[in-house]
C-alpha cells in the first residue's frame, strides 16, 4: 500500500490510502474518469449559462423598423462600448456587443411592449424568469422568439431614461449573460476569457437541451457493452469485473461508465491539464468525494 501524505488532508485522505478504494482509484480508466469529472465541475458554470440571444439579430432587425429613434441609440451606445473593448478577440467582442444590444431593446419591450418566449431547457422548461431590477424595471429572462411595441409617450420617456442609466442596463445584461465580470479595469479581459470558455462549450449545451439523459448521468447505468447514442464507454464493463465491482459500484461511487462524446471532443482540448491531474489522487478524490462546506 502506497503511504498517505503527512499533511492533514480531508476524510478522503485515510480511504484512499488505508482502503480498497486507493487501488481503485489508481487505474488508468478510473483515474481518468476521476480526472475528467474534475474538469466537468471546473466548467460547469459555463454550461450552466443558457443562450438568451439566439434570436436577437433578427428581434433587433425588426426592432429597427419599428422603434428606429432608440435602436439607432442602442446602436451608438454599442458602437462606444466597443471602443472600451479595443483589442478583444473577435468572438468575445461580437457577443459581448449583441449582448449590449440585446439589454437595450429587452428594457424598451420591458417599458412599453410585449415578448414571447420559447420554453429554456435551463429553467427546467419555463418560459422565462421574472426579476425585479433597479427603478421599477421588471424583466423577464428567457429565450424570446417574437416581441410587440406598443409606444405611448409615457412608457416611451420611461424606456429612455433605464436605457440612459448605465449601471441599469449592465444589470440587464448580467441577467443575460452571469458570467459578465463587474465593471474595472480587467473587465474587458475577464470577459472575453469568460466568452471563449462559453463559446467553446456551446456544443455541450446543445448535446444536453438535445438528449434525454443528462451530460453527465452519473447514476445511470445500462447492460454490459451497451452504449447509449451520442455516448462512449470510458469505463469498460471488464475492469470493473477486474476490481472486484459492477457498474453499481460506479453509480454508487457517482462515477458514470460513460461520456458524452461532445465532452469527450472537449477533453482532447485539454489533454496536458488531464494528464496532470491524473497524477495527484488526493485531489481527485477530494474533488470527487470531499463534499465539506466551506469554513
């Protein structure tokens, strides 16, 4: 048995290397595995993040026609925003600009119109999400596939003054878009590496609205050598059978013998940071396991 670091650890530490579960851990399938679920959790919260603007450019265009005087404003307004993003990646700089836009014609539907939203697989089928804002602004956050303007001058005057008001409309889009840093300095630069992680992962947000089983289904499980579509065995039915277990082991230790193959085209972008982490067991399973609150 391999000796356990002297350093204080979690309870993790003691099973690892006074248990079955080290020599488990140790082989090459699990240890990937290991190392793979670590990365699902590391970018999570960008899978999380739903798509609020996939119909934007066409909503905006229409917008255009019919509320010309406050998207030529929105339009200034992104136009001096991307002066402050000078040097951004281009797609990085793209969303965040639709994004801008985005917020200003979502606060005059707000003000004086009427939006029509498509089921969001991220709010577990719900249409949208009410949110009270700054200055009496309630929004409401989903997909929208068609809006009506119905302008009066009152609720014309009340559009224009949350679209002047800076801090309102970053609020806006911080619903849109979570992952938008606070404003500073690095702002530009947080976003855009923010941006490229969520832009690189839209495939798996996609894969996941798309199937019945979840991106990562670690407690299911299926017969020997069955593969569910648009799936891959990473844990082969015989290596269970090698140490001593089943896939129930797995389910039970919340393990997936599976992944999906979005994912795993991921994983290939970060096979060095894999490899590594392959290395360390004591984090793996304290990644997996260790599941103590913060102090």
């Amino acid at each position: 048995m391999t000796a356990a670091p002297e350093s204080p650890g979690s309870p993790v530490l003691e099973l690892l290397y006074t248990t079955p579960l080290g020599q488990f851990c140790r082989h090459p399938e699990i240890a990937l595995a290991l190392a793979q679920d670590k990365l699902a959790a590391s970018v999570a919260p960008f899978i999380q993040v739903p798509d609020l603007l996939a119909y934007e450019e066409r909503l905006f265009e229409d917008w255009q026609l019919e509320r010309p005087e406050p998207a030529a404003e929105a339009t200034a307004s992104a136009e001096a925003l991307k002066k402050e993003c000078m040097g951004m990646e281009s797609k990085a700089l793209g969303l965040r600009l639709r994004l801008h836009l985005a917020a200003h014609r979502r606060i005059d539907a707000a003000a004086l119109g009427r939006e029509v939203f498509l089921p969001c697989p991220a709010f577990l089928g719900e249409p949208h999400i009410a949110c009270e804002l700054a200055d009496g602004l309630i929004l409401k956050i989903g997909i929208v596939r068609m809006a009506h303007y119905w302008p009066k001058p009152e609720m014309a005057a009340r559009s224009r003054a949350w679209c002047g008001n800076r801090a309102l409309v970053e609020a806006v889009e911080r619903r849109l878009f979570p992952l938008l840093p606070p404003p500073g300095p690095d702002a530009a630069h947080e976003f855009e590496v923010a941006a490229g992680v969520w832009i690189l992962l839209q495939p798996l947000r996609e894969f996941e609205a798309r199937h019945c089983l979840p991106l990562f289904p670690y407690s299911t499980i299926y017969p020997d050598n069955y593969v569910p579509r648009g799936y891959h065995i990473r844990i082969r039915p015989e290596t269970m059978r090698e140490l001593g277990g089943s896939y129930l082991t797995l389910a039970s230790a919340g393990l997936s013998p599976y992944i999906a193959e979005p994912f795993l085209d991921y994983c290939e972008t970060r096979r060095e940071l894999l490899e590594i982490w392959k290395r360390d067991l004591l984090e793996l399973g304290i990644a997996k396991w260790d599941r103590r609150p913060e102090p």
